[in-house]
C-alpha cells in the first residue's frame, strides 16, 4: 500500500473544475481545497509507488487546469 499527498496548482478561476474532475478518482480519497501557493491538496491511496505514480503522471496532471503537482509519500513507522 503506497499512500501519496499531492499539492496541486491549478490555473486561475478553475479550482472548481480541477476539483470536481478530480473527486471522479477513485484512488483520490480525500480532496481539500487550499489558501495559499497550492490550490488543492489530494490525498491518493495507491497499491504501490509505481501506481502511485502512474495515477499523478497519467491522470492528474492530465486534467485540464492542472498546472503544477508536488507530492509528498508516507511511509509508516
């Protein structure tokens, strides 16, 4: 099980749009929106890193108004 925290910045005015593409998700398991340098904050529930990062490459940064991601990964201890 990977678990991966994705900020994202979105273009102007389509913060909305962003969001609700991205609830659509199903690995998305929670979704908040953000004050500050990043718009949304996306909490991602993935199989593996190599999911993990398929889903942010292939998916999320694909979603028109998706301009920047920076994702952090948790690991347990």
């Amino acid at each position: 099980m990977a678990i991966g925290f994705v900020l994202i910045r979105t273009a102007p005015g389509k913060e909305r749009d962003v969001y609700e593409s991205l609830m659509k998700i199903k690995s998305i398991v929670e979704m908040h929106p953000l004050f500050g340098e990043y718009d949304l904050l996306a909490k991602i529930s993935a199989e593996d890193f190599q999911q993990l990062g398929e889903i942010i490459v292939d998916t999320i940064r694909t979603v028109p108004g998706v301009l920047e991601t920076k994702t952090f990964t948790s690991v347990k201890l």
